[in-house]
C-alpha cells in the first residue's frame, strides 16, 4: 500500500473486526441488493483474512527464533545435510569410551 502512496495500515485483528462491524450495519441498512451483495462479500473476505493472521500469528509463536519449523516434528531444526539438502533433523552427540558408546545427547540446532 505504502508503495501506492497509501498510507501503511497495520492490519489485525481489532480492525478486522471494526470493518466487519461497519458491513453489517450497512447490510442491515442497505436497500439495495447490489450494494447489499457487495458488503457481504467484503466481510466474507475479511473473515478469511482474520483465520489467516491468526494462521500466521500461531506459526511465529512456533517458530519462535528459528527460521522456520517442521509441520509434523515442531521442535526438529531444519539442518543442511552432506547431499546440500535441507532437511529437519537434530544434532546428536555420542561419547565413547573403548569403542562403546558410554552416552549420547540429542539436541535441537537453535539450543
């Protein structure tokens, strides 16, 4: 918006909510059915975008510092493997005393 000269407005969910109710009071008020149409539309667009910044907003609470994170393991980093490919993963560490292993460790690469 700010690119078009528009001033830059935070979206959220409070003015998803405002806009939502100013729809509704011009359905309720609207007498005709375009302009009826219209603003039923427009408030079914708002409603999809208020589940996509709350879709978002539980995304960053996961991700915390990290880059991003894996949809089916949560706490597992995304780690570049020997073959270049990024895959998630954690970072194991084993001790070994006379060729057996004494203990191991394993750890997320963001700790």
């Amino acid at each position: 918006m700010e690119e078009n000269g528009g001033a830059d407005k935070v979206i959220n969910q409070n003015s998803i909510a405002a806009h939502v109710n100013k729809l509704n009071k011009v359905i309720e008020t609207a007498s005709d059915k375009q302009q009826n149409k219209k603003a039923i539309s427009l408030k079914k667009q708002l409603r999809e975008n208020e589940d996509k910044i709350n879709k978002y907003q539980q995304q960053i609470t996961t991700a915390k510092n990290r880059s991003g994170y894996n949809r089916t393991d949560k706490e597992a980093s995304v780690m570049r493997m020997k073959n270049d490919e990024t895959l998630p993963a954690y970072n194991i560490l084993a001790g070994s005393e006379n060729q057996f292993i004494v203990s191991y460790s394993v750890h997320p690469k963001y700790q």
